[in-house]
C-alpha cells in the first residue's frame, strides 16, 4: 500500500467517524435537526429576498439554539404549476424535510397541499385563494395559509373608484387560474364594485409572459383592440407580473393612454414590488399611477437589526440590484421561519414530536412578527391589514393615506376599530395626489374629447315642434346651423362644466329610438335634443338629470261656453238663494221698525210692503229716496250695507273675469270614449308615443295617424281625420299657446321621465351635465328659457284654453250674512220690547186667544192673535190726532175713552216725543 492511498484511506476512515459523532449526538438529543424546505422563484426578485430572509431567520436561530438547529432546503419553483408536485414529493422523500415553506401561486400551494397531507408535512404557503373552496380545511388539513385574505385588498380598490366617482372599469391580469377562475380576485371585484354602482367594462386578460415571443406587440394589439371597444379609461391592474407590468406601461404611455383623464391602480402585489423596478421606467411611464401596498412598521428594533442584516447579505448575493432595501415579501418570508421556531420550541416543552403534533403548535401561534400579527384560524391568516395607499410620483412614490376596512381612507394611522355607528370614509382620500399628465383635476375616467378627437353629438334632423330643435342647413355641415330650447339650454350647459368640451354637431334624420341605437354602439358618444326618459332606454344609454317636465297629453277641440244665461254664473244658486232669503228678511225688519214713525211706510198693507220692499231693493244701488226714523233701522241698513258692497263688487269682478276669459269646453271627454267610438286620433310617429298608445292605451293600429309636423296638427284637425291629438307635455304647451282659440290640453294622466341629453353607457359627462342643469335650474334659468322659446305668443297671454273661473261660492260669504241675519234681528226684538212691552204683549196674546175656538192647530192660532192685536192697534194709531178741533179728529168715530189720546195744540215733536213715551 502506497503512502498516498493510506493518506486516502486514513481521511475517509476520519470523516466517518466525525459523521457518526454528529449523528450519535444528534440522534441522542443534545441537537436536533429540524429540516425545512422551501419552494420559491429564486430567480425572481421576490424569491431572492425571500431567499436571504429565510437565511436571517434560521441562522439567528441556529446562533442562539443549543437544542434545535434549523437546515433549510431551497427549490426553484417552476412556471408550470403541476412541478410543484414533484418537488415537494423530493423533499419529503428525500430531504426528510419536517415543514415546507413557499409557493406564490394558489394552485402550486394546493397541489404541495395534497402531497403534504398525504405524507403529514405541514405547507405553509404565501398565498391564499380570493374565495375559500369550500371544505378546504378537511381536504387539505396540512395546508397553513401565511397571507391576507386578498377581500380587503379588492374591498380597498373598490373603495378607490367609489371615491372619484368612476363608474367604470378596465381590469387587466395575466391569466391565470389565481385571478380568472371561480374563486379569483376578479370575482370578488366585480362584486364589490356592483355594490357602489360602478362596472367592470372590459377585462384585458394578457397569457404568461413566458408564452409570449414578443411582449410588447402582442400588448399594443390588444390595446389597440381595447380603445376601439371601450369608453372607460380607468385601468385595474390586478394581478401581473412585474415583467409584464413594465410592458404595459410603456406600452400604455406610447398610446397615450397613460395620460389626462386616464386612471391606472395598481394592487398590492404589484406595488410591493415598485421599490425593485427600474427608475426610468417608473418616472417614464408610470407616474401619476396609485397603488396600494400593506402597512408594516419600520420602527421597532427587530425591524432595525432585520434590514440592516438584509441589505448586507442581499448586496453581496446580488450586487446588480439598486435596491437592497427587503419588501413585504422578505417580511413574510422571515415570519414564517419564526412560525415554526417558536413552534418548535413548544413541541420541545410538551416531549411531542409527531406531525400532528407539530401543526397543532403551527396553528396555535400568536405573535407580532415584522409582516403584522400572526394569528390563524381555519387554516387562515387571521388579520385585519392595514393597508397604505401610494402615489407614483417621480422615480419614486410617496405614501398618501391609510385605508381599513372599518375606518376607510384617514391621514392617520388607526389605533383601532371606529365608533360604534360611525360611518367609515370611503368618499374621498384626503391626501394630495399626482395624477397622469400632471392634470389639476380627478381624472373623468373617460375617453374625453380634445380638438383632434371633437365629441361626436348626434341632433335630430328633424323635429314635430321646431322650438325645441331647428336646423338650418348651409352648403357644408360646418355651416349648419343649430337653434332651439335644446340646443341654448346645452349651450348654458357647457358653459358651467369647469373644463373645455371639443364637440361638433351631426343632425340625423332618424327615429328617436334609432338614435338611442346609435348612442349604444358607440357610433355618437351623446344626443342632444328633446329626448324623453324612459326606462326601457335607461337600459342602454344614460341620461342627465330632465331639464323639462314630460307627460303625455290629450289635445282636443273646444267649443265656446257662453250664453244667454251668462249674468247668472258669477254666484252659485246657493248663493243667490241665500241672498234673496235675506234681502225678503231685511225688507220686514226695516218695514216692522219704520211703519210707525215714518209715513213713508204707512198705509194699506199693499203700500206699505211695497215701500218697505223698494227701499232695501234700492239700497243695493243706493238710489232710495226715503229716510229711516229709527235708530233701530239705522243699524240694520248699516250693515245690510256693508252686505250689498261686498256682494256687488264681488259680483262685478267675478262676471268681468268671466265675460274677459273665454270659456272653452272640449268635444272630447276621456281616453275611453275615444277607444269606445272608434275614433282616430294622431301624434308623432318618429317618438314612442305610438308604441306607448298602441301597447299600453290599447288603441288599434289603423286607428292612429302619424304627423310629422306641428303645423299639420291643426289641418288633420280642421278636416275631420283625428278627432284627438296626443302629445308630450312640452309640445302640448307650445301648441296650445300657438293655438289657445280652438283647442284644450288634459292635465298628463301618465308621467314620463322628462326631457333630457343622452349619452353612452357609463359616461362621466353625464353626471357634470346633471349637476350643470341642476345649478340652471337653482338659478331660473331654465324657467327664463321656457319662457322664451315655448311660451312666449303674445295672442294667447291673456287667454286661456279652459274654463279656470268658478262661481262665487256660498262659503266664501257666510259670514256676512249671518252678521246681516243676526243684526236685523236683534234689532227687531229690541223694537218689540221698547213699542209695547214684552209682557204687555204677551198678555194681549194670552186675552185674545181665550176667544179663539179650541179647534184651531198652533200655527193658525198664532196667526189669528197676531192678526187681532195688530188690528188693534191700528185702531189706537187712527185716534192719534191733531187739536181736537181739526176736521180729522172731527170726521173720526170716537173711540174709548181709554184708548184716546189727545195731543192738543201742543207742537209736532212734543207729540211725537208723547207718542214715544207711550
């Protein structure tokens, strides 16, 4: 044996020996080996830091453990999913390994998942499916999931587009089956993005980019594709790779699509990875971009002594990255090797090394690690992240607000949940942020106009009623011109936008519906015109808040109301029943409290009624010639006044108005006479009406007349073809105040959306133009304007199609006449007591009335015993005189003595003050 083979033979012999040292030592329990096993994109910038913070974990580990030591295991994952199956079969098999750690795709972390439950190895893998398969837990028990539930971070981005008002989307993804399938991300966005009334509108799903020969043409196809189908220009990133983002944006911006009014957000994923992209690509072409990453403090000192430690090691092993700063990927990396530290160091404590073992005490941890706190629960990472949202500015980017879910966007870090029952902000975020192309404003979100791309604006060529739209043609369209109520309320319109609208006008001679189909398909982004709101319409454009009331109308021919009777209709009949009721009543009371001290109202019981008749008649012209005597009268005339004055003036007027307005009646009464009679009646066959009289009113097709013109209206009508006209409430009004002689309008029975300016599907214009109309009609101006342009024929200012003037009622008087009723009678009662005496009264009525037969009924008793005690003093009244001497007292048949009443020579007013007295 040579020198050199016993030299050979001797080192071999040594290594053994050391090798079985170690082995027994191990195996004896002074130092146990845990293996571990990891599967990462060592190639990647996320596998390398996960790489090097995997490495900080154990070494630290291994540095200060007397009992355990940690030995890890690395695979480079393959873009092809199904090798993770191999690989992790490797490791148990071969490696031993006791925990594998990794996978960045979900269907990696399911397939390791199956063969780890199989072999009982736990996988602790970096993501986590969008939506849980439902009983994850029993198929794959061995499956740890180290990741946030991507619904906050979907919930977040939603929470972005509700608060600039976005209602619609571009998401783009490179497909895979983590994003486009059952339970992916794009799901759950487009649900949350259902619940605050926005959409997504295209989805651009790009394939791997290891599949592609040529990234950026492919890109720019499909880019290309996109603008000639899609309005919105608010773009989703939501899951790519790094690579393939960097093509995006450089293809984006040579399109101008990464410019004024466009939008891009990109999701946490990629934002994360934004410190590791090149500089010039950032500042090129994606500045102005928002992003959103998670929260982690920077501040502790396990944090402090990790980067220092990790930048060290990261620039050695790649000194051609220029970032060596570790992300959140690295942050997870290394919390996951503590996971299974500190679940080591339980097993140890409770003398348990089995399997089952060892994954109870994965599950069971609870700690703050530099990724956030760890805690699980079904398998899951329990935690409610903190997420930052971050503005692409420069080279750079720059940290604007936090988001929660339970507090939406603040400027502060939150220190917990929200009040009870306050409302989280998700309206806005408060930051101040950069927007693509540096524009002062939110970006519309939108293919805005500009002068080289003017807004295609369809007008209706023609129109029933020229007020509302009018085109005048010129030798080229340049020269068209453009009148009408529609055209200056959108002219007002633009004026209050806050921002410049290129636009040019197409009038098109096509139905209303046609231009809604024209509007659909994207060949006119709007209308402007007398478009009417409907739901059916709503389906496939939108619509601006009405500038002009709509209903639909019945116009019908009218007969004028007037007749001989005329004089009669200022008062009801109640009224002039009522009237003459007390004017009868007046007339006794002032003959009861005039005929004895005044002779006008003496004489037979003709004359005296008669003057007492003329005289309150007269009063209601005051032309009465005889004078009142009594107080008493005095007071009845008063306010007997104060009833004609107010009855005559309101008489008066009333008939003025009456004989001024002229009184119109419609030939038609309803809807259902029309239907019952078969008659024909017309409207404007380019709108809906008719399908709206023939599917909803039920009127038969032949039944109804087609008129293109306002002006023919009147002719159709004239020569008998329609019997009625049904109109929208605009038109009705113009043609009515056109002509308001012969014709009346029904008040709509049938409500309608409005009149309103058309435009695509999701367009932000729509809601600034709601808004501009809302302001004009704040201000009058939209009133100004209908004013103006519809209603505005000088013939019919004073006129009106229908009867509005009613009879005076009853009601409106009663107050009067009770004032009148209860004054006269009063008056009477105080005139009965001061001429006679009350009781002497009712003695006279009680001696009279024992001489009436018993047979008599009360009411023709009562008026016998008036009727005898009014003749009775007659015959007193007859022997009031003169000297005694005088032919009168001469001529007279004595009368008792008892009753005779001598006034000798004494002068008249000291007899009648006598009489009075009496």
């Amino acid at each position: 044996m040579t020198i050199p083979e016993a030299l050979s033979r001797f080192s071999l012999f040594f290594l053994l020996i050391i090798s079985t040292f170690f082995f027994h030592s191990y195996g004896d329990g002074y130092t146990k080996v845990i293996r571990i096993g990891a599967i990462i994109d060592v190639n990647s910038r996320v596998g390398k830091e996960q790489q090097i913070a995997m490495e900080i974990g154990a070494q630290k580990y291994n540095n200060t453990s007397k009992t355990h030591k940690l030995a890890l295991h690395f695979r480079n994952a393959s873009e092809e999913a199904f090798r993770a199956v191999s690989l992790a079969e490797e490791l148990i098999e071969m490696q031993k390994v006791e925990v594998i750690i990794g996978m960045h795709t979900w269907q990696e972390a399911a397939l390791a998942a199956e063969v780890g439950s199989q072999a009982q190895v736990p996988i602790i893998s970096f993501v986590s499916p969008a939506i849980t398969p439902p009983l994850t837990q029993k198929r794959w028990p061995y499956l740890v999931r180290l990741a946030n539930n991507v619904t906050a971070h979907v919930k977040c981005i939603a929470d972005m587009v509700n608060a600039f008002s976005w209602q619609r989307v571009v998401v783009v993804y490179e497909e895979d089956g983590y994003v486009g399938g059952d339970y992916g991300m794009l799901s759950l966005l487009s649900e949350a993005l259902q619940d605050i009334g926005s959409l997504i509108e295209h989805r651009f799903a790009l394939p791997p980019i290891s599949f592609l020969p040529d990234v950026g043409e492919l890109i720019n196809e499909e880019l290309n594709k996109l603008v000639n189908k899609t309005q919105s220009r608010v773009f989703i990133v939501l899951h790519s790779s790094l690579e393939m983002v960097t093509h995006l944006f450089r293809e984006g911006s040579k399109m101008g699509l990464v410019d004024k009014d466009s939008a891009w957000i990109i999701s946490e994923s990629i934002t994360d990875l934004l410190d590791s992209v090149d500089k010039s690509v950032i500042s090129s072409y994606m500045g102005g971009s928002l992003g959103i990453k998670m929260h982690y403090s920077e501040k502790s000192s396990e944090y402090q002594e990790f980067q220092a430690q990790f930048r060290k090691k990261f620039r050695a092993k790649n000194p051609e990255e220029d970032n060596s700063n570790p992300g959140f990927y690295a942050l997870q990396a290394y919390d996951s090797i503590k996971v299974v530290i500190e679940a080591v160091e339980r097993m140890a404590r409770d003398t348990s090394s089995s399997p089952q073992a060892l994954l109870r005490e994965i599950l069971s941890s609870s700690f703050n690690g530099l990724s956030g706190e760890i805690q699980f629960q079904g398998g899951q990472l329990l935690q409610n992240p903190i997420l930052r949202i971050v503005n692409v500015v420069g080279k750079s980017y720059k940290e604007i607000d936090f988001w929660t879910q339970e507090n939406g966007f603040t400027t502060s870090l939150p220190t917990g949940k929200s009040e009870e029952n306050a409302t989280a902000n998700t309206q806005s975020l408060v930051g101040v942020l950069q927007w693509p192309g540096n524009l002062d404003r939110t970006p519309k979100g939108w293919n805005m106009p500009a002068k080289r791309n003017p807004m295609k604006i369809a007008v209706p060529g023609r129109t029933s009623f020229s007020k509302f739209v009018k085109v005048e043609y010129g030798k080229s369209p340049d020269q068209n011109k453009y009148r009408g109520f529609c055209i200056e309320v959108f002219d007002k319109v633009v004026e209050l936008l806050g921002y410049d609208l290129p636009y040019e006008f197409h009038p098109l001679n096509v139905t209303y519906p046609d231009m809604v189909q024209l509007v659909y398909n994207k060949t006119y982004d709007a209308v402007v015109g007398d478009m009417t709101l409907l739901a059916e319409r709503l389906q496939y454009v939108d619509f601006t808040v009405p500038y002009a009331e709509s209903g639909l109308s019945m116009v019908v021919p009218v007969k004028s109301q007037e007749s001989t009777w005329m004089f009669l209709k200022p008062f009801t009949w109640q009224m002039w029943a009522v009237t003459g009721a007390i004017l009868i009543y007046t007339v006794l009371v002032v003959w009861y409290l005039e005929q004895v001290p005044n002779s006008e109202f003496q004489g037979n019981w003709k004359r005296q009624f008669s003057t007492a008749l003329w005289f309150t008649f007269s009063s209601l012209f005051f032309a009465h010639k005889e004078q009142v005597h009594s107080n008493l009268s005095r007071v009845v005339m008063a306010v007997w006044l104060l009833l004609v004055m107010v009855l005559s003036s309101s008489y008066t007027a009333s008939l003025s108005s009456m004989l001024t307005v002229q009184q119109l009646q419609p030939n038609v009464t309803s809807i259902e006479w029309l239907k019952k009679n078969n008659l024909k009646i017309g409207c404007d066959g380019d709108s809906f009406v008719r399908t709206y009289l023939e599917k909803i009113e039920k009127f038969k097709p032949e039944n109804i007349i087609n008129i293109s013109s306002e002006y023919n209206y009147d002719r159709v009508f004239k020569n008998k073809s329609i019997t009625a006209a049904f109109l929208e409430l605009p038109y009705e009004k113009v043609y009515i105040s056109t002509y308001c002689n012969g014709y009346s309008g029904s008040t709509p029975t049938t409500k309608f959306g409005g009149l309103g300016f058309m435009f695509q599907k999701g367009s932000p214009m729509a809601r600034d133009f709601s808004k501009a109309i809302l302001l004009l009609s704040e201000k009058g101006e939209l009133t100004k304007l209908e004013a103006q342009w519809l209603y505005h024929s000088n013939e019919c200012t004073n006129n009106s199609s229908s009867s509005d003037t009613q009879s005076l009622k009853l009601e409106s008087f009663w107050a009067l006449f009770v004032i009148s009723g209860v004054t006269s009678t009063i008056c009477l009662l105080f005139s009965i007591i001061q001429s006679q005496g009350f009781f002497q009264l009712i003695q006279n009525m009680t001696q009279e009335g024992n001489g009436l037969p018993i047979d008599m009924t009360a009411w023709v008793r009562t008026l016998e015993l008036v009727k005898r005690i009014y003749s009775k003093k007659l015959t007193q009244k007859t022997h009031l005189c003169g000297p005694t001497d005088s032919p009168m007292h001469q001529q007279d048949t004595a009368p008792p003595a008892s009753t005779i009443i001598v006034l000798s020579s004494a002068p008249p007013e000291t007899q009648m003050e006598t009489l009075n007295n009496r």
